[in-house]
C-alpha cells in the first residue's frame, strides 16, 4: 500500500513531499518507512513524524 501511494500521490496531486505519522513504539512502521526514504523529522511521546523528498527519489 506504501509503494502505491508513493507513486501515484505525486502524480495525482503534485505532491513534493510525502509525511507519515507513526507511534513511538511501532518499530514495524517506523522500519518500513525508513527501508523505503522516508527521514524522522521530529518525534513526541505520541507520534513522530516521517518525510520523504520524492524530488530526492
């Protein structure tokens, strides 16, 4: 689902950046971001905040 929406946002709505938000302790989510670019950007005791360039990509 990750792979189809990183190559079908930037087309559909001109999208230079994508961002995903995922709990601390979701270390599955927080991998599967990072194995595919995306860069922790900031972080709280809830949520931290995943970004990828796709000009980058």
């Amino acid at each position: 689902m990750l792979n189809r929406a990183m190559a079908m946002v930037p087309g559909l709505f001109g999208a230079t950046t994508l961002s995903a938000g995922v709990a601390p302790g979701n270390t599955v989510s927080a991998t599967l971001l990072a194995n595919r670019g995306f860069v922790l950007k900031d972080g709280t005791d809830e949520l931290n905040q995943y970004l990828l360039d796709l000009r980058s990509q």
